[in-house]
C-alpha cells in the first residue's frame, strides 16, 4: 500500500506532456492561399459589377429596328464666296443590306481580318486581348488590338474613338451587352452596314458604289477582299487615293481568309487584284486642296455640333481655276506646284497644293516645308531698312567671307560700288550676306518670326540665302503683310458658318492688325520689292501694271519661288519635285513667275490700278542733316569759320543769315580777318558734313564724282 501511495504520489507531482503542436506552413503558402481566397473573391465581385452593367447596359439598348435606322457622321456643305457649292462633306449612306443577301466572302472577309472568333465570343475575345499582349511584350509596341466586331459596332454607334481607360471599359459593357440582346448574324448585318469605309461612305453598299460603282450584292473576292482592308485604315488603303496601298492590303486579308479556311488557297492564288478597276473620283479638283485645310479649323470655331451645317469659305472659283491652269500649264515635267493667293485682308482666294489633287492630294502649299532660297532676302532686307540703311544707300558687292562661308552671285561676278536697290533687284549674295552680318543673323531670324514665319530658322551666316525651311503660306503671308504697309496678316479661309435653317454659329472677325515695322520700312521694301520685278530678276511677272515681288532659286535648281503683290492680291508661287531632286532649268524668275503673272492678270481685271507708296517718311534720328536745314529756322544758324569754328551771327534778321547767303565780313563776332568761306549750321546740329554746308552757303566746289558717298551709319553702330 505504502508503494502504492507513493507511485500516485508521483503521479500527482508531474503534469502529463501538451501534446506536440502542428509544425507552421511556409510564408510563401500563406500568401498564395490567401491571394488566391481575395483574388476569387475580388473576381467574383468584378463579375457581378459587369453582369449587373451589361444587363443595366442591354436594358437601355435600342430596338434594332432603331438601330438600323440611325445614321452616323455631320454633313458639310462648303461654298465658295459668292455661295457655289464646292463641295459636299460627310455620311454617304447606300442600300441597307439585310444579312442573307450579302455576299458570303464580303462576311467572311470582314470576320477573317477583324474578328476570326467572331462566332466564339461573348463580345470581348479573351483569347485575342491575350494574343495582343503577347505581341506586345515581344515587340515592344502594340502590333495589332483586340477589338472584336462587336466592339467595333458599339464604337461605332455608341461611343467615339478616343483611346481612353473609361471608353475601352464602355466599350466592352456595351458590346457584351449587345451580343446578349442581337444573334451574331444581326450584329454582322449591323456592322457590315453601319462601319465607316472612307470617302464618306458608311457602309458596304456605300463603299462599293463608290470604290466600283455597282451595288455590293455585286461584289467578288478581290473587291470583298480590297473593301475588308479599308477597315484598318481608310485614308491609307483607299483604292482611289492609293491603289497599291489597297492591293497590298487586300493580300493581306486573302492570306487570312485561307488561313481561316474560309477560302482555299487555289481561290486566294486565283483572286485578280490587278485587275480590279476602281471608280474614278468625281467631283475631286484642286479646290479639295483648300477644304482640306480649311475645315480642320471648325474644330477651334465651333463647340461640339453634329447637325447639317454650311460653310462659308474665301475662294473664289475663277480664281481658282486660274491658279489651277498657272501651276499645270508652268510647272516643269515630273514637278510639282503650289500656289497661294490672299486679299488684303488675308481672306485666301485661291489655293492649289499641286498639279491634280486625284493622283495626289498632299497640300504642298500648306504642309511642305522648302528652302526659299532668295525670296528670304526679304527679312534681310527688311532688317537692314529697319536699322537705318535706304534704297538709295550705297554698298558694295565684292567677295566676302564671313565665319569661313563666302558666298557667291549667280554667275559667279561682282558688281563693285552699287545702291541697295540694285542689289535687291539682283539678288547679290554678297551684299546680303554683308547685310546680315551687319544688322546680326539673330535679328534677321527674328524679323521672320515677326512676319509669321513659323518654321524653325538657323541663325548660320548663310541663312540670308534662305538655307531654312518654309512654308509658302508663311512666305505668301509675310509678303501680304508687306503689302499691307507692314501690318500683320493672318490668313484665314472661313468667312461664316450656319445651320441648315440658316442660323448663323460663327462669323469671322477680323482683329484690330498689329504693326510688324514702321511706315518708313514697308515703303522703302515695297521700293525694292517693285524694282525686283521693273528691272530685276522678276521681269517675267510683269502684267502690265504696278508689281512688287521677290525671286528665289535653291541650290541645284530643286526649288523655284516667285511671291508678290499687286492691286490689294498677294500671291505666292512654289515649284520643284517632291523627292527634291533637281529641276532642269528652274528658276524663281523663270516658271514661277509667269505661273505668277498668268494668274494674277485674272485676279486683279477686276481691281483698280494701284500704285505703290515707296515715299519714305523717315523719324527724326534718321533724317539728313540737308534734310534738317530745310526745317529749322534760318535764325537759328550761327556762322562757322573753315575751321569749324562757331560765329555768332549779326542779328536774328540779318539778311546774311538765311540759307545760301553769304557771310557779312566785319560784322560782330564775324570773320575779322575776312576769311570765306562761312556756313550756317543748326544751334543743336548733328554732325555737319561738306555737302551740309556747301548748301548752307550756297558755295559750290568741285567734287570728284567718282568717289562713293559713305554709306550712312547707323544709331549705336561701329564703322566698317
């Protein structure tokens, strides 16, 4: 017993062992479970939002009679000044095609190179969004979306084509939420007849009466295959713009379709693309040129409008086509022409980007950017009047070298000791480079911006032979601005516009003009301007009436200019090929200038001769001291000795001190020792030179006329 008590003893003395606890998962378990837990919980949620949104969305649809019933785009009627209708812009909508009677490879073409799953998805295609992400990752951009058809449609009909987060997550919504209210062969139907195909024709009815002029239940493979490539890109791939661009692309979508099984490939070999003939453009002339660069501008003179609206624009048809005839009729075989025509104002008249507007619609008058070559002079010029020199001054051409560049005249000669007008009117090189170097690149490079050239300009030395790129709207408007006695010109194409009633939502208001340089300065370039053409390198502009104007010749005869004005029009005229390979023959004062004269003898007919104001009118620090003599009183004058010395005169009225007389010897503070040879200066004279006081005086001495007058410095210059 007593051992017995002694075991429970023990027993009771020690507790039994916890039993061993679980040994603890791993962190990076931990986390996948419950990433895994959130994650299905957080996706199980994002379905319920979507269902819950596409079935709010699928609710809210139209019927899908309304559907086909809606239209999509603006029409645009654009007229000309005096109310022609140029042209008419927007929608064109064909024969609504229902679903069977569509041809099959029209949908098998549409749902190969868009949406190969098209009949597998429920509207978003997670297996294409995959695909792209995988290109993506691969080449470093995005190489081709994920788009289904049915976003497409919703796009289309619902929403815009802004790149945005938001719009991307309505799209989706509203594409899911059509494929649970349409059947697939409805949404095919709709999109087939609603997207857009370019041109204005929304549409495959649409596309194919104006790609091939015949209804699209007429439409083969090689069309079905040409008008699925538009989809992409409808300006690029336009069988009418670009022919081989639409060839190319509908390869493409027949390598797609065999590789779909929707055609075989002896039928993809066998399609004749070739042979396809598109429809030709109607309707499509060299007034396009102006509407393409006119009615982007409603974007900034209109709040958003989807309504029919009218244009009212600035062209003048016969003037037009009197640009049109001037360009083709001058410019050089295998170049190209540009034109551009302003009125006072800066209301364009006339504008024509090239030779045919069909083969090429780029607008060189308003986007191609060229060496000016000396038609630039003008801001040179511009300048050097500015600081003081004038049409009469002299300056001399001789070879020059500055900063290691020597230019050289055309022809290689130097004319010596000439006035700045002849210079001008011959375009010398080197007198403008002097020129430049004179009054600085930088401020010849600022007197171009102030003039509205918008391009970037070097300030190297040989920028005064215009190695800078331009604009020949730039140019045609800095010359209009000279034209406007130095005025500030900004051109502009739309005059007003309204809606189909009638109202009126904009009318164009022309601001109160900003002066560029003063009076004297725009007298004295128009002088030069006009001597250019009277006597210098652009005779050939001559029309029988007052023309003032500007040559430019690039190196290599790769581009010809002529800008000028006459009678309140201001036109300018640019020639050469695209490619920039020279021209045979080109020159500023050659094609240019008559494409220059031939239209401007039609654009001023109708306008009252007018002539230049060439008087210049200068400020007071710039006027010649005889100049100063004519204007003060003879009071004023004291006596001067040869010496220079001062002599006070006999009295206010003294006879002897007018202008031209002599002095009186004798007479208080007069010469005593009856020197001649007195003059009259003012109280405050500027710095008196001989031919000041030999008209003072009245005395005349020999001068030797071979010797060149100094040509007058300028306020804050240093002598050459």
């Amino acid at each position: 017993m007593a051992a017995d008590a002694t075991r429970r003893g023990n027993s009771q003395g020690r507790s039994n062992p916890p039993p061993p606890s679980p040994p603890k998962k791993p962190l990076w378990r931990r986390v996948l479970r419950r990433l895994i837990v959130w994650g299905f919980a957080l996706a199980l949620l994002a379905a319920m939002v979507v269902g819950v949104s596409v079935y709010v969305a699928a609710q809210s649809l139209p019927s899908y009679e309304k559907l086909k019933s809606s239209q999509n785009g603006q029409m645009i009627v654009v007229r000309a000044r005096d109310g022609t209708e140029l042209v008419s812009l927007g929608p064109s909508y064909g024969k609504w095609m229902p679903y069977a009677q569509i041809p099959q490879v029209m949908k098998d073409a549409m749902t190969s190179v868009e949406d190969r799953r098209f009949r597998m998805h429920i509207g978003v295609d997670p297996v294409g969004i995959a695909r792209s992400l995988v290109v993506r990752l691969r080449s470093g951009y995005w190489r081709q979306g994920a788009s289904t058809i049915t976003q497409q449609l919703a796009r289309t009909v619902f929403l815009n084509n802004s790149r945005t987060f938001d719009r991307k997550i309505r799209e989706a919504v509203l594409a899911m939420a059509i494929e649970s209210k349409f059947s697939k062969d409805q949404i095919l139907e709709l999109y087939l007849n609603k997207v857009y195909f370019g041109g204005g024709a929304y549409g495959i009815d649409a596309a194919s009466r104006k790609f091939f002029s015949h209804p699209a239940s007429e439409l083969s493979l090689p069309e079905a295959a040409i008008i699925a490539g538009l989809v992409k890109a409808p300006s690029r791939f336009s069988p009418t713009a670009d022919a081989k661009a639409a060839v190319t692309r509908a390869r493409v979508v027949l390598a797609v379709m065999a590789d779909n099984g929707a055609i075989t490939p002896a039928q993809a070999a066998a399609a004749d693309l070739d042979a396809v003939k598109p429809a030709p453009e109607q309707g499509q002339n060299s007034a396009r040129y102006f509407t393409d660069w006119a009615l982007p501008q409603l974007d900034l003179l209109l709040p958003d409008n989807q309504e029919p609206i009218e244009v009212w624009t600035t062209l003048d048809i016969g003037m037009q086509r009197a640009a049109t005839a001037a360009v083709q009729a001058n410019a050089p075989g295998g170049a190209q022409g540009a034109l551009v025509a302003m009125d006072r104002d800066g209301a364009v008249l006339a504008m024509v980007g090239g030779t045919d507007y069909v083969t090429s619609n780029y607008n060189r008058a308003t986007n191609a950017v060229r060496q000016p070559g000396s038609a630039w002079k003008l801001f040179v010029y511009l300048a050097a009047l500015e600081a003081g020199y004038k049409p009469d001054d002299r300056v001399v051409d001789e070879a020059v070298t500055i900063d290691g560049w020597s230019p050289r005249n055309s022809g290689g000669t130097y004319a010596g000791e000439i006035d700045v007008r002849t210079a001008f009117a011959y375009s010398k090189n080197t007198v403008a480079a002097q020129l430049g170097n004179e009054v600085g690149f930088g401020t010849v490079a600022s007197m171009a911006r102030r003039f509205g050239i918008t391009t970037p300009v070097n300030t190297l030395p040989s920028m005064v032979l215009g190695t800078s790129d331009v604009r020949l709207i730039d140019m045609t408007r800095a010359f209009a601005a000279v034209s406007a006695k130095g005025t500030a010109i900004d051109p502009y194409g739309i005059t007003k516009v309204t809606t189909a009633s009638g109202e009126v939502l904009y009318t164009h208001k022309t601001a109160t003009p900003q002066v560029l340089v003063p009076p004297y300065v725009a007298a004295g370039i128009t002088d030069l301007l006009q001597s250019a053409v009277a006597t210098g390198t652009g005779k050939a502009a001559q029309i029988g009436r007052p023309v003032a104007g500007k040559t430019g010749t690039t190196s290599s005869n790769k581009d010809g200019w002529f800008l000028g004005f006459s009678s309140g029009v201001t036109t300018g005229v640019w020639m050469g090929r695209d490619d920039a390979r020279a021209v045979p023959g080109l020159q500023g004062g050659a094609a240019p200038a008559r494409a220059f004269a031939a239209f401007m003898r039609y654009a001023v007919a109708q306008r009252p001769v007018e002539k230049f104001d060439t008087e210049l009118k200068l400020p007071e620090w710039q006027l010649e001291p005889d100049d100063e003599a004519m204007l003060n009183n003879p009071d004023n004058y004291y006596y001067v000795d040869e010496q220079g010395n001062l002599i006070e005169p006999a009295g206010g009225g003294n006879p002897a001190a007018q202008p031209g007389a002599a002095p009186v010897p004798g007479s208080e503070g007069g010469p005593a020792n009856g020197v001649p040879g007195g003059g009259l200066v003012p109280v405050n004279p500027p710095a008196a030179n001989d031919d000041f006081l030999d008209q003072a005086t009245g005395r005349s001495r020999p001068r030797d006329t071979a010797t060149p007058r100094p040509t007058p410095q300028r306020p804050g210059t240093v002598p050459q």
